[in-house]
C-alpha cells in the first residue's frame, strides 16, 4: 500500500465529524454497504480549458469511458481502463461553459469576437498556452456584463451535461452524479470546488464564479436550493495550489470565523478531494518536517503558472490542527471533513495508473518531452535539454471510494454527506475504518466484526462520543 493513501485514509478516518444531520435514511445493516471506486472530476469538450488543449470528447465519451469501453486522446491514441468505475461525475467549468465550441463555430455570434479569434489561430503549444492565459483576466474579472457569455448557450451545454448522465445511470450497476466545476481563485490562487446533486433533478443553470467569485455565496445558493428539497455538496480541489486561502482561519472578507460559519461550511462542503494529478493536498515539507513522506506529489505552484502557492494554509493535515483549535476556542470546526480522491482529467478520462500515464490537459502534455519529463531530441537555444513547464510535478491519481448501501445516486451521495469515504492515488484497495470506547473482547477475530464495529463504534466520518476516563480503540 502506497504510505500516503493509508496517511489520508488515516487522516479523514479519525478526524472527521458531522454536525449536519442531512436528510437520507440510516440503513438498518450497515455491514452490508459495499466500497464503490468512482471518478469525481473530469472535464469534456464542454469546459473552456479542454477544448483549448484540443479535447473534443464528450460526456457521451466519458461514461462510455468509466464503463470500460475505448475513447481516443486528443493526441490520438486509445484510452482504456485496467478495470471498469462504479460510478462517474462529468464536472465541466461552469464558467463559461459550453462556450469554447461556439467561439469556434462561425454560426455564432461570440465567434465574431477579438479572444474567440484568436483562439482559432492557436495550433502550437505554446499557443494554446497562450491562449488559455489570454482568458485569465476575464476568469478573474468582478464587473459585469462579459461580453463572452451567452447564457442559452451555456444553458444548452448543462442540460447536455444533465441528460447524458441521465443515460448512462444504472442504479445497481453504474451511477451517474449530476454535477459541476464551480471554478473561482484571484490571481490563480486555487478556491475551485466540484458541485453534486443529491437525485435526478438539477437547478436550470449551475452558481458559477461569474455570480460571484466568494465561494460562501455558494453556500448561500446551496443552501437556498436544499430549502426547496434539492441537496447538494461542494468538494474544494487543490488546497495545495490556493496560496493559503483553502484553509484560512478568517472569512473571505477578513472577519472571524465563528460557530455559524463553521456550521455552514460543513453543510455544504463535507469532504475534501485530497489527490489528483496536479498533486498532493494531504501535506508539505514545511508544515511536517519530521514526516519522511511529506514530499509525495508536491506540485508547489499555483494553478496555471509558475508563481509559488504558500504551503501555510493550503494542506489538509494543517486544516485538521486549526478546526480542533478553533473549536477549542468555541469558534467550531469548519475543518472536520473527510477525504476523497480525483483525476481532474481534461481528456474525458482518468489516467490512474503511473505505468501508463497520458498526464491531464490534452495536447500540450501529452508525452514525456512535452511534460518536461524526458530529454528533448536537441536542446533549446538556452541550452536547456527540457521543455519547460511546471507539468512534470505532475502524477497519476486518484480515485474517490464510497461505502454505500447500494450502487445508487443517492447512496453514493448520502456516503459522501455521512463521509463514510476515502481517498486512494489508484489502486482500488478496499479498507474499513473505526472507532469506539468499547469494542467487544477480540472483535477483530470475530465472524460478525463489521456488524458489531458499526453497532459498538462509529465508522470512518462518524462523531465519536469520548467520556470520563474512556480512551478511543480503532479497527482497521
């Protein structure tokens, strides 16, 4: 077993809570729940930064993807999975969704415009690069109107999204979670989130950072739809590239966090993507010195350059020390959340596996040379024999897994609310997870262990009660 899997299945296991009583049913076996391995972020044709490094693959493309049929890479070779998912959720930018391909389609009016283009003529590299980067001011922009917005359109594109994983769910078999990326982060400080529904029903168009860019606005939308019955959870990404701004011990407008603010992050965000192919978000050198292992998949920069992101409130193990001071201090926890794992592909799908690793974006990575991970045929004219890019700090990962009671939408969702979840870089390793103050003598040798754990204990996600002089015993 990978170290640092077991360190973040470790970590969310212990500590964990769940102060939201959500509204799904508690299943009357719990020993029965099955450990489901499923993709929770990816991005098709449909978000405006794969289709500018050349993915022109579907939400069609994805689900037949994660059901073990074959798909081709932007580059053109066959993708296939070792082993076929469980469940899957397309997570296309909410930003400026769907729009890309109409910025490329003569027959649309936003074609006509200066950045659509120049994102036609964008063919090398670099000049994807560029042109990616020629979107960040107005990624990163408060006034309104913007002018590369057309909401039919972007409309059109979420209703896609919607249908195609209405399609492709087979409760029992194969689950589809409708969802999104809510993608916000001033000067690329990292403050992205995936965004799912509970059930079959979605809101008719997705919160995105051109609402606003606060991700508590977010929760305030959430929590409006869970009000009229549409629940839905928020999973930040990349802790490690937000620069310190993920796990803050202030809100975004500098105020204290107090109990309230806790309450309601924990509502809406319950679990955390802790590994994906841009990195590592468990924790870093400099925050755990002593941990030999604190190196593992450190993508130090910030998201889309090569400016530093600040170590110092960006990584999960530091989050979980700062939620238990602040509830020390009787501000609550916004920080007890548990874990789970992604790709974040760009191509439509998941590269798990190191030995055969097809990397993220699409073209401009799609080899070892282009990763600045294999010598160039001749050096540059610097002298330099790599391409440079911050690519090769990336790696294959990772996969999200679930203890559901059954292979459902709402199952799946309900594990995530509960957090009864963990994060793997890949190998699909099946583990349980618990703790009590009173396990019966020799439990582990026990026929019926899992049934008594979740009766004398609390499974990985649960709210440990600690008494009087009582210690905690945990099962693995």
């Amino acid at each position: 077993m990978n170290k640092r899997t077991f360190c973040a299945v470790f970590a969310a296991t212990i500590l964990s809570v769940m102060p939201f009583q959500a509204a799904y049913s508690a299943s009357d076996k719990p020993e029965n729940r099955q450990v489901l391995f499923g993709e929770t972020h990816l991005h098709t044709v449909l978000s405006f930064d794969a289709y500018i490094f050349g993915n022109r693959n579907t939400p069609e493309d994805a689900y037949r993807y994660a059901k073990g049929e074959t798909i081709k890479h932007p580059a053109g070779f066959e993708m296939t999975l070792s082993e076929p998912l469980d469940f899957q959720s397309v997570t296309d930018h909410a930003i400026y969704l769907g729009m890309l391909p109409a910025m490329h389609d003569p027959k649309q009016q936003v074609s006509k415009h200066p950045i659509s283009l120049e994102m036609r003529k964008a063919n090398t590299q670099m000049e994807r690069i560029g042109a990616f980067q020629k979107l960040f001011p107005y990624l990163n922009k408060n006034d309104k109107p913007d002018d590369l917005v057309d909401v039919d359109i972007m409309k059109s594109a979420w209703q896609e999204i919607i249908d195609t994983a209405n399609r492709h769910n087979e409760p029992g078999k194969f689950s589809t979670l409708i969802g999104y990326e809510y993608t916000s982060g001033p000067e690329n400080q990292n403050l992205h989130r995936n965004v799912f529904f509970r059930g079959d029903s979605a809101p008719v168009l997705p919160f995105s950072r051109i609402m606003s860019p606060n991700p508590e606005d977010l929760w305030v939308w959430m929590d409006a739809l869970r009000e009229k019955g549409m629940d839905s959870i928020a999973v930040p990404h990349n802790a490690n590239g937000s620069n310190g701004l993920m796990f803050m011990t202030q809100k975004t407008d500098g105020s204290p966090m107090d109990a309230e603010y806790a309450e309601t992050r924990m509502r809406n965000e319950p679990i955390v993507e802790v590994t994906q192919v841009k990195g590592d978000s468990e924790t870093h050198p400099l925050l755990s010195p002593n941990d030999e292992y604190a190196d593992f998949e450190t993508m130090p920069f910030r998201i889309g350059g090569w400016t530093p992101s600040k170590p110092d409130g960006s990584y999960v193990r530091q989050a979980y020390l700062r939620g238990l001071e602040m509830q020390a201090q009787g501000k609550g926890n916004p920080y007890k959340f548990g874990l789970i794992g992604a790709s974040d592909t760009h191509v439509g799908a998941g590269a798990f596996d190191e030995d055969n690793y097809w990397s993220k974006i699409g073209l401009v990575d799609s080899d070892g040379q282009l990763r600045g991970s294999v010598p160039l045929d001749k050096p540059n004219e610097d002298g330099s024999i790599y391409n440079a890019n911050n690519f090769h700090t990336w790696g294959a990962s990772g996969l999200a897994a679930v203890w559901a009671d059954a292979n459902t939408r709402e199952d799946i969702f309900d594990a995530m609310r509960r957090k009864e979840t963990y994060a793997t870089t890949g190998p699909r390793i099946k583990l349980r997870f618990f703790a009590s103050t009173d396990f019966s003598r020799n439990i582990e040798n026990r026929s019926d262990m899992v049934k008594r754990a979740y009766k004398e204990g609390v499974s990985m996600g649960g709210d440990l009660a600690v008494t009087g002089d009582a210690s905690p015993e945990f099962l693995v």
